[in-house]
C-alpha cells in the first residue's frame, strides 16, 4: 500500500483509480459503466487486505463528485468507518496513536460529506485536440548565434491530439547559407555522447518530441525551406520518450559547436534512413 498520509487521497490507489475515473468522465461514460469498468479491470486490488478500503473509498468520493453516489457503495463506505476495519488495518500496519487519531477523523468527516448529496455534479472536462505546428517531413532551418544555419527535420506530425506533438531530429546541417531540401537529402542525425546509469558515455540522437502549445513561447524563428516524404509512422507513446522545449533546439546546438563542448560523437547515421525505414532506439 504506497501511503504516504492520513488523507482520502494520500495513498497510490486513489491517484490511479481517481484519475482513471475521470479520464472515462471525461469522455463521456456513464458514472455506473465507469464504476464496472473499474470493478472488473482491478480485482487485485479489490481482493487486497491493504488496498481494497482505498478502492472503494475513491470510488464512493467519485461517484459523490459526480452526483451519482451507489446507495450500494454507501453502504460500503458507511460499513468501513463505523465498524473500523480500516483503522484495524492502520493498527496491523504498525501506524502511531497520532496518525489513527488524524485517520479516523478524516474518514468520519469523509462519511458525513458523502451522506449530503452534492447540489451539482462534477462539469464534464472536454479535452482540447490540437494539430502539431509543423507537417510531417518539413525542413526547417534557423539560425543559431553565430548566425549559421542549421537545420531539423519533423519525422511526424500528430493531428487532433491532446498535445499536438512534432518529432523533431537535430541534424548535422551547419552552414552560413540557407540550407536546401537537397541538404536535407545528404544530412545526418547529430549524435552527443551521454552518460548512463553505469556511468559510461554514449552517442544519443538529438530527436525529441515538441508540443504544440509551447511553440508560441518560442524565441527561435523557424522556416521552412522544403519537405521531404516521410514514410514511417513515429508514435509519441512509443517512439524515442524524449521530449523537449523548443528554444532546446538552438540552445543546444549553439552548445554544441562551442569550443568548450566535450560531448560530441563521431556516430553518423543518414537521416534518409529515419525518412524510409521504421526506426526504433535500438536499431539507431
């Protein structure tokens, strides 16, 4: 039982359940599919000693919120406080005289609330869906304190989703003028070396995933000098797990061409081979 407080809400359980609750809510579902759902999809909980009080707490406060309480999950609920099961549990997991104190309160003042239906329910959040800024495929070249170009190319472009997000790699593009689609052609992904857990340096590509609703505070000016066709699909819940600002873009190269920099690697793979060919981190 990850707890880390005497609250309704202080436990793991409640944070997992609580917001899966509500992602369905949100959504559209019925309070009493949700709560079917969620019955089926966590019997392991719910056949817990420690976890199943916090289930059908947070379920129960759900429910409330939304002016959909179970009279068969009140009784539930009433059942945990007034017969203590729940402090019983506190005592086996050896919990001081002060936090049973502050824990019985908190769940008699928590059966009082629920017993006083809630005047209105929870108001249905509707996600905003938005599109990536850039097009999947575009060339986009800025220039960096030196006042060289250099140039990053979007992999995949995300439409109506809740982060609009851009796959973006860092290519090794470095030049004072303009770089071209046909520079593009002939790029390379840019490599730095990182450190591991084993404390061992190695080269890391520069691709990152960047949001749509950061790109307004950016300082950098991006434009587009061509597209090139992008064959593979990039998924943000699978692909590369980086994501990043997108002033990073500038900041970084202009660390990374500094006199000073110590992290450079000598890897090269083409970017041609990310445009044609499905790329996962470990085949880079």
């Amino acid at each position: 039982m990850g707890t880390w407080g005497t609250g309704i809400s202080s436990n793991d359980v409640y944070e997992d359940i609580n917001y899966e609750f509500f992602e369905l809510y949100n959504q559209g579902m019925e309070v009493s599919a949700i709560t079917e759902k969620l019955i089926k999809e966590n019997k392991e909980l719910i056949n817990s000693h420690e976890d199943e009080n916090n289930f059908w707490i947070t379920i129960a406060k759900s429910q409330w919120e939304c002016k959909a309480l179970d009279p068969k999950i009140y009784s539930r609920i009433k059942d945990i406080v007034e017969s203590e099961k729940d402090i019983e549990l506190w005592k086996e997991l050896d919990a001081s005289k002060s936090d049973l104190t502050k824990r019985r309160k908190v769940l008699v003042d928590f059966l009082k609330k629920i017993s006083i239906e809630k005047k209105t329910a929870r108001k249905r959040k509707v996600k905003k869906l938005r599109d990536a800024i850039f097009e999947k495929g575009d060339c986009l070249a800025f220039r960096l304190s030196d006042g060289d170009y250099c140039g990053a190319f979007v992999l995949e472009s995300e439409k109506e989703s809740e982060f609009g997000l851009n796959l973006i790699a860092v290519t090794d593009i470095k030049m004072s003028d303009k770089p071209t689609a046909q520079d593009f052609e002939k790029a390379n992904i840019l490599f730095a070396l990182e450190q591991q857990i084993s404390k061992e340096f190695k080269p890391k590509e520069q691709i990152s995933w960047y949001y749509a609703q950061h790109y307004k505070n950016s300082e950098i000016n991006f434009e587009k000098v061509g597209n090139l066709k992008v064959i593979p699909t990039y998924r943000s819940d699978k692909d590369n797990q980086s994501f990043s600002n997108w002033d990073n873009l500038k900041l970084y190269q202009d660390d990374y061409y500094s006199d000073s920099y110590e992290y450079r690697s000598e890897k090269k793979v083409k970017l041609n081979k990310l445009r044609k060919k499905y790329w996962l981190q470990q085949w880079l």
